[in-house]
C-alpha cells in the first residue's frame, strides 16, 4: 500500500509540475501577443493606446495615436509666399549727363504666391516601424517685378539703361523693367525615425529656375510690338539631397519643428540676351548646392487632419539670375559671353493643410 501511495504522489507530483510550466508558456505567450500583432502581417494592436502614451518612435512626432502602426497614406496641399533676392546691386539706369541715377535694388522683387503638394507612405514595411517614403513639389511662377522709370522724375531728358554693357542708340525718356522668374522643384525622399520626434532622409532633389529680364521703352507697351532689349537664362539641377526633422515642442495636439535639407546638385545653365542689332547665347554646366530651411508649427484638428503654417528658406549658390547676368556679359566683348553665377535666395512662408489616412 506504501509503495501503491508512493508512485500516486510522484504522478501527482509531475502533473503539477507541467501544470505550472504550461501557465508560465501562456503567461510568456501573452506578454509577446502585442509585438507579435503589431509584425503580423494585416494585424494592427490590439488595443489603441492613449495618444499621449510613448510606444514607439512615433509617439509624438507628426501622427497621433491610433495611427501609430498602421501603414498609411499622407497628403500635404498647400500654398507658397516667397520673394526672391539676389547679389549685391550694380548700375543699372545713367541720366544724359552718364549720371548714375538707380542700381539694380530698384528692380524690387514681390512676394509672389505659388502651390506645394506632399505625398507620403508611412510605415512602408512593418518589420522596421518609422521608414517612409515622400514625394514634394513646389512651383513658384509669376512676374516677380515691374519697374518703370521715367526722366521727369530726374534732372535729365532722356535715360540710358545699361543692358549687357550697352545703351541705346536713341535713348528714351521713358523706360519700363520687367523681371519674370519661375521656380519649380521635386524631390524622393526615404525617411527614417530613429528616435522619437527626430527623423531623417535621404533622396534626390531636382529644381528648375527659369527668368527672363526685359527692358522696354514704355511708350511701345500701348502697341502691340514690344521695342527695347531681352534677356533669358536658364538653371535645371539634379542631384542628391540629406535631411532631417526634430519636434522641438509638442503637447500632443499641437507641435513645433524644424526641418532642413541640403542637396548637391549639377547645374545645367543656358541664356541669351537679345537687342535690336546684336545678341548672343551661352550654355553652362557647374556643380552647386541648395539649402532648404522650415520652421513652423502644426495643429491636429482630428485624428486626420492637420493645419501647418511655417518659415520657408532656399538658398541655391551658383546659379545664373536673368537680371544678375546683365551686369556680367556683354554684347561687345565675347569673353564675357559665358555663364555668370552667383547666389540666389527665395525667403517667405509655407503654409498648409494635411490629412492621413
């Protein structure tokens, strides 16, 4: 009867044994269900955490809480205000007497209106959460300046501008300044968040820069032939572009940011200038950069959608400016009848409205 009760208590002994390890597997098995949700294939988590709760490395930065898993889909449409600068001024109108009476600062720029468009994949791959991928444009085109100058308004009857190192023939006492410029760029970017409220990226940038710089006797703009000199010059760059994003401040609704980009880029240039009895073109190739700059701020108005509002920057160095060439060629001496570069700088707002899904 002993030995019959010992080898019970040994059963009963393993039982319980096995007992306690299969409650220690589903134990281990249920702590591992949310990672295992959250990289299985089609599965979200299980539960949506609070939009304040740091979870992963999106926490915080541009999504709020119940999107922090799922792959997504993002739109930015927005708007542009940008007023474009150049180099220092140089001579520009001379009076009878070859008095220098205005410099290129003159020739003001506005602050022109242009568009901007943003798509966005988030979460391109659940295996490694915070990989991205977007695509930007952004398109600035209009006359940025419309100068006329009248002799009335110096001690002079008639003008001399000074187009290409030359001047008319027969001067007038009325001359009108136009200067045209179209901005347009794209980029392919891949991002990445290593860590909270910060992300990085790596892509490329292309941006196209066309002007035109015309100056028209003002008398001639009631007829249907424009008279007086023409101008053009051409930039269309490629290259590759680094970046990065940090959230400054954020309360969970609302945040603020910075954003900078750099590209080095190849820049291929091409021009003419034009008047009445000369003209010439030049073509060019030079390796350049451009700086982009944001900082702003965003305000989730629903777990959707989102109000954007920030300082924009771009700073392209080596580029040919229509108007910055006329100071640095000439009709008259071919030597100088090769690109000239110099540094052009657009600064203003950006401003926008963005929805994810």
């Amino acid at each position: 009867m002993d030995g019959i009760t010992g080898n019970r208590l040994d059963v009963a002994t393993s039982s319980m044994t096995l007992f306690r390890r299969v409650l220690t597997m589903i134990a281990v098995a249920g702590s591992l269900l949310p990672s295992l949700a959250i990289g299985g294939e089609g599965m979200l988590e299980f539960d949506a955490p609070a939009a304040d709760r740091p979870l992963n490395n999106f926490d915080k930065l541009d999504l709020p809480g119940p999107h922090r898993y799922e792959p997504l889909f993002g739109v930015d449409v927005g708007g542009l205000a940008l007023k474009r600068s150049g180099p220092d001024a140089f001579p520009l109108l001379y009076t009878d007497s070859s008095e220098l009476v205005e410099t290129s600062d003159a020739i003001d720029p506005e602050i022109k209106l242009g568009t901007r468009i943003s798509v966005t994949l988030f979460n391109l791959t659940r295996y490694a959460p915070g990989v991205d991928f977007d695509f930007v444009f952004l398109s600035v085109d209009d006359m940025v300046a419309e100068t006329q100058f009248d002799a009335s308004n110096y001690t002079t009857t008639n003008l001399n501008p000074l187009f290409y190192g030359g001047s008319p023939v027969s001067p007038d006492p009325s001359y009108t300044m136009f200067l045209d410029s179209d901005l347009d760029s794209a980029e392919w970017m891949i991002g990445y968040r290593p860590i909270q409220r910060i992300r990085l990226s790596a892509g490329l940038r292309w941006i196209r820069l066309d002007e035109t710089f015309d100056v028209i006797d003002t008398a001639s703009l009631a007829t249907s032939t424009r008279l007086g000199f023409f101008s053009t010059a051409s930039n269309e760059a490629f290259g590759f572009q680094i970046g990065g994003e940090a959230t400054l401040w954020t309360n969970g609704r609302s945040r603020i940011y910075a954003r900078g980009k750099y590209a080095a880029l190849n820049n291929e240039v091409q021009g003419s200038a034009v008047a009445l009895n000369t003209s010439f073109t030049y073509e060019g190739e030079k390796d350049t950069s451009l700086v982009d700059v944001e900082i702003g701020g965003a305000m989730w108005l629903c777990s959707w959608a989102s109000l954007q509002l920030a300082y924009q920057g771009l700073w392209l160095e080596d580029a040919v400016g229509a108007l910055e060439q006329s100071s640095s060629q000439s009709f008259f001496d071919a030597s100088t009848q090769t690109p000239a570069y110099h540094d052009l700088n657009w600064n203003g707002l950006n401003f926008g409205f963005s929805m994810v899904w």
